[in-house]
C-alpha cells in the first residue's frame, strides 16, 4: 500500500507500558536494549512522527520513570491496578490525549511495549497511508505475511474504544473497522517480547541490524 513520501499531519501515540509482565519476571519497559533500555527505545521510535505521546504505567513504573532521562515530552499516566485489561489501560491513555490535545490528531498510533523492535521508518509508512487512503480507519503494519503493531488509528475512532463494554477488548473495535494493511520491510513490526527467552532472541535480532 505505502508509497515513497514523507508523513505529514498531527499524530498522537498511546504506549502500553502497565502490565504485570508476569512470565518476564521484571519490568520489560525497564530491560537493557542496545545503549537504551526498552521504553526508551520505543519512544524514540515514533518520536519524530508523533507530536503528543502518552505512556501508560503501573504505579511501580511510575516512580522509575518520573523525570528519567530520555522521556522528555512525553506524558506518563498511571494504571493503579496492573492486573486489569490493556483495554483499560488504552482507554486511560484515549482520555489523556483527549485532555491534552489543543486540537484534534489526525489519528493515534497504539503501541505496547512489547514491540521494541518498532523503526522510526515503520512509524512514518503508517502515517503516510492515513493521508493517502480514504476508505480505512486503521493502518497496521504488515511483514512476511503477518500482521504486527503498531497500529493507527484515525481519531474518529477513539469515542468507540471509549464506549466499549465491560469484557471489551480494542479487538472488537478494530474488527469493526476498515484496516489497511501497510507492507513494511522491518520483521521487527511482528516481533513481541513475553518471556525471557522472548527477550533474548529479540536482543539477537536488534544486534544484527545495528552489524548491518
């Protein structure tokens, strides 16, 4: 779908950061990455495609991350209970952006921590088809024939994950919609973290790109 050309328009990015992250064992925000540890890789990611970037936290990460180093301009809000639903956890970060936003984003990029493998290239193929494709109202990011993260979303949309149900899910709101698939080149896009194992083969993965 992507074409050569540069995104342009008003983005906003909600970065899911409060889980429990159980089978890891400790914060996956917090792991080493590189010379960055994982939260700081993934707003770096998206930092020149989205003005306005709201991370949601667990109260544990809160504390860490208040006034850390490489998080200048983001906006961090607190999920009190980390064993709640990511829904709530999105809907959190849809009423902050609500709340801070001087004018409507043109669309929003939904982007769990467990993707740190995100470019910045990724980002910007996502914003270029909001402005070229009319007929969809989610972008997400497509490789090897798998659908990965993040997604973006048109601002239209943000009152109906809003207005979900409780046992919602952000699934029933994008299934509803009209997605388009964007082609990148980055396997990155469809690589999650979830357990140490996870985070090891991610870690190779990131070492071979920066070897290239």
């Amino acid at each position: 779908m992507n074409e050569p050309g540069g995104a342009s328009g008003y983005f906003a990015r909600i970065i899911l950061a409060a889980g429990q992250s159980k089978r890891m064992g400790q914060p996956k925000a917090l792991l080493p990455f590189g010379r960055q540890n994982v939260i700081e890789r993934v707003v770096e990611a998206g930092r020149s495609v989205a003005s306005l970037t709201v991370i949601v936290v667990n109260p544990l990460l809160r504390e860490v991350l208040d006034g850390a180093g490489g998080l200048e301009g983001v906006e961090l809000v607190e999920n009190a209970d980390p064993a709640s639903e990511q829904i709530d956890s999105l809907k959190l970060g849809i009423e902050r952006l609500e709340a801070l936003s001087s004018g409507l984003p043109d669309g929003f990029f939904i982007h769990p921590v467990d993707y740190p493998l995100v470019g910045e290239e990724d980002y910007e193929a996502l914003a270029r088809e909001l402005g070229q494709a009319a007929g969809y109202d989610v972008f997400q990011p497509a490789c090897r024939q798998r659908h990965g993260h993040p997604v973006l979303c048109r601002y239209s949309l943000a009152r109906r994950f809003l207005e979900l149900p409780a046992g919602g899910t952000a699934r029933d709101v994008i299934r509803n919609a009209r997605v388009g698939y964007v082609a990148v080149s980055n396997p990155g896009v469809v690589e999650d973290m979830d357990t140490p194992a996870d985070y090891s083969r991610l870690l190779e993965l990131a070492g071979g790109e920066e070897s290239s």
